[in-house]
C-alpha cells in the first residue's frame, strides 16, 4: 500500500511541459568540465543550493523571468519542477539568510551571451537557440525508484 501511495505522491508532484512546446536545454561557461548534470544537481544548482561545480568553480546560476515562457517550459520539461516551486526554493533560501536570488536576465540573446562570458555560468536556451558559444550540458535522468524484480 504504501509503495503505491509514494508512487501515486511521484507521479503527481511531476511537471511536464505542454505539448508543442519548443524542445529546453541547459546551458554552460563553454571552457566548463561538467558535459553532464544530474537531475537532483541540477536542480540543486538552480535552487541555489549547490554554489559549486566539483571543481570548486563558483557556480553562476542565470534565469528568464518567471512569466516568460522559456522559464516555464525550463521548470516543467528539464527541472521537473512547477516555477512556482523554484521561486519558493529561491525565497526560502533568501529569508533565511542562507541564499540568494539567481541573476534574472531579460532575454534568450542575453542569456546566450552572459553565459558564454562567465566562468562557472548556467542557464537555458531553446534548443534552436544555442550556438558553439556555449557548452550544452546533458541532464541524466534517473529512475526516482526502482521496484525490484520478484523471483
């Protein structure tokens, strides 16, 4: 009873964007060793949580604003995440004194260019939208739980 109650829990706290929705990507510093991210990582990094990539590089997190569709589409299909989960996250961190906001940026054309010029930097483009100025940064998905198989 209970596994079927946390499975239900799972698929119900799951984000996914709307259908037609331009295909998200997670971008980096090009000069960055990390080719591949986590999913709970990355959603520590732009939860503020994490603040370092594992070579003790400052981690520079860049969003869109909330109520762009890039952000959105970000939270749901990449983050698995509601935005307004993320922006709680943000706060929590911020009214406690132990975080801070990401850097809120006004476009996809600004998000491609600060990225590409700071060190340890992340952020998110339409697939469509990256060029070889950055790195793009593979997110591995895993299985939130695995039943095991019954002999």
């Amino acid at each position: 009873m209970s596994l079927s109650l946390l499975a239900l829990l799972l698929l119900a706290s799951r984000a996914d964007a709307e259908p037609g929705q331009p295909e998200m990507v997670t971008i980096g510093f090009p000069a960055t060793s990390e080719q591949t991210i986590s999913l709970t990582s990355l959603r520590a990094v732009f939860g503020m949580i994490q603040r370092e990539w594992p070579a003790n590089t400052a981690v520079k997190v860049f969003v869109l604003s909330d109520d762009t569709a890039e952000h959105t589409n970000f939270s749901k299909s990449v983050l698995q995440l509601f935005p307004q989960q993320l922006r709680s996250a943000w706060e929590r961190g911020v009214f406690s004194g132990h975080g801070s906001y990401p850097e809120q940026l006004a476009s996809s054309q600004e998000m491609l260019r600060r990225v590409a010029a700071t060190p340890g930097a992340i952020g998110y483009l339409k697939a469509s939208e990256v060029d070889a100025t950055v790195r793009v940064i593979s997110v591995e998905c895993l299985p939130a739980f695995s039943v095991p198989a019954q002999a």
